[in-house]
C-alpha cells in the first residue's frame, strides 16, 4: 500500500510507522530479521548499542558480509571505540534512515537487544537540561581512579531502577546517570518517565521469547564460535586503533573481558568464564526489561515463519 508518513516539512503529523524485533542476545534476531525482510521488501537498522563499534563485529555478533548482502543494513560498525553514542543520537539517525526507507516503499525493520533505544524511538526522548561538561569529566576523572564497580553501587544508591538495567561495567551509561542525578537532582529513571518528547516512530514491538534455559547452551557455544573465529584477534587489533582502557567501545561484554586478557588481569579461562557469565547476566536483565513493556508481543525464537507472519499482520495496522 501507498506509503504516507514521508512529508519532509519542519513538523512530522504523526509518527513514522516501523517494525521493531527485539529479544535478548542470542535468540535468533538476525535470522527472524533476514526472513521479515525477504517478506516484507525491508532494510534491517541495527537497535543495538554494541553493534554500532567498527572494532569489534565479531565480539558483537554484527550480521556477517553474507548477511548483509541479504538485504540492506544500517547503522552497523560505523563508530570509532572511542566515541560514544546517546540513545538521543541513535535515535536522530535511525528516524532519518526509517523516513528515507519508507520513502523508497520499504519496509523499516528496528532490530537489536537495547531497550532504552527502542523506548527512545517509539517513545520520544526524555528532554534532560545540559550537563556542565566540568562534572562530566569530574566523574569520568572519578571513573578511572575508583573502577565502574564503585560508580554502579553509588548509582544504585541514587537511582536502582536505571542502575539494574545497565551493566556495571557500563562506563558511558554510569557517568551519564550520575552526572543527570547531580546536575538536575532528579534521577534518570524520573526524566524518562516525566519529561519525553514526542515519539519519532510507532509500530508493533516483537520480542523473541527465549528463556534463560534456552539460551544459555546457545549462548555457550556463540562464545566459543567466536574465539574459534578470532574474537581475541580481533580486540588485539582493535587495542592499535584505541588502547584507552576507558574508551566507550571497551565497556561492552566480551569486549572488556577480552581486554582484561589482553592487559593480562585474566587468564584465557578466566576470560571465558567471565564474558559467558556477564552475557547470560545481560540476557537476563534484557529479558526483564522486555517483559515490563506492556506493548511486546511475545514470540518462539525458533518459529520464523510465526515470526514474520506476526511481522505481516502488525504491518498492516500501523499505516500501511
């Protein structure tokens, strides 16, 4: 059907009609992704914050080049590792990149595990005054002298609902909270949920239903799939391009365990056990936040067909 969400002029009617797949690490996404888009003629934005580092698609499982030749891909390794991005950021490009799709007469399919992205897009953005850049680096100065263990306890003191959804090795994010927090004296949960812009995009929110039980032999073996495949090699060769420990692109699971081998702080086994523990911690915690969104449609991981025939039906009630 005709498309009619594509006018250019300075204010948008109504929000931009997509399709969000979302679910924890390692339940399938890109695949379910591949089948929607072959369904659906669509073009696969990537809605994850670890997928968006050039150093790392192996550590990060970004689709391979084969998966990409599939159908066009967005906002995969495009970022430095020491840049960082906002969900705000993150936002303003995708809602630029789903406007040119749809006006293609394409579909745009929003795939990743980041919730607070795709709250951002479907639900606007929370309108946080700026931040002192002065207490910015007064608390990544803290951050490099008292450890991200440290800074997540003092933001669970503070703010214990964002604080259990991020990990605690999430520099970029502990900072930002902690310097909302002290810059406006409310938390960063308050702002999202008191004080958000109108939402960029609309459309159905389907998650894969993969439990903990399910995932966590598959989980397994991904984690050895790419040590096989050179995910050491690959951190290696990423530490020549940016070897600050501190950078954003280093906070992410496998990529900090990786990097904690490489400076010799773990063993090989050491580095497995902890990087297949922290990612069964993030699938948990990704489950979770999920299942508090009252919009998910919940889905089998292993049914694709159910999958994208959920994907048709939901297309068709958002403007299509």
């Amino acid at each position: 059907m005709r498309n009619t969400h594509t006018n250019s002029g300075a204010a948008q009617a109504a929000p931009l009609p997509v399709i969000c797949l979302a679910g924890p690490t390692g339940s399938g996404k890109t695949a379910a992704a591949l089948a929607m888009a072959d369904a659906l003629d669509g073009e696969v934005i990537n809605a994850d914050s670890r997928q968006v580092y050039a150093d790392f698609p192996c550590i990060t499982a970004q689709p391979t080049t084969e998966e990409r030749a599939h159908c066009p891909h967005h906002l995969y390794g495009f970022l430095p590792t020491a840049q960082k991005i906002s969900a705000g950021r993150w936002a303003d490009q995708a809602t630029a990149l789903v406007r040119d799709i749809l006006g293609r007469g394409k579909t745009p399919l929003l795939v990743g595990g980041t919730g607070l992205y795709f709250h951002t897009l479907l639900h606007g953005t929370a309108q946080i005054p700026p931040v002192d850049p002065a207490l910015t680096q007064t608390l990544t100065d803290r951050m490099e002298a008292q450890g991200a263990a440290r800074m997540h306890a003092e933001l669970a003191q503070v703010d214990p609902e964002y604080a259990a959804r991020i990990h605690p090795n999430d520099r970029q994010r502990i900072v930002r909270a902690l310097e909302v927090r002290q810059a406006t004296g409310k938390p960063f949960t308050w702002w999202h949920k008191n004080a958000m812009s109108p939402p960029p995009c609309s459309g159905p929110l389907l998650v894969l239903d993969a439990p903990l039980a399910w995932l966590e032999p598959r989980l397994a073996r991904r984690l050895d799939m790419m040590l096989d495949a050179g995910a050491l090699d690959e951190a290696r060769a990423a530490l020549e391009h940016c070897d600050d420990d501190g950078a954003p692109g280093w906070s992410g699971i496998g990529c900090a365990e990786a990097l904690a081998f490489l400076r010799g702080r773990l063993n090989f086994e050491e580095c497995r056990s902890l990087w297949l523990r922290n990612t069964r911690a993030y699938a948990k915690r990704q489950l979770t936040w999920f299942r508090a969104r009252k919009q998910a449609l919940w889905l089998p991981p292993e049914d694709v067909d159910g999958v994208v025939a959920a994907a048709r039906r939901q297309w068709g009630g958002v403007g299509r």
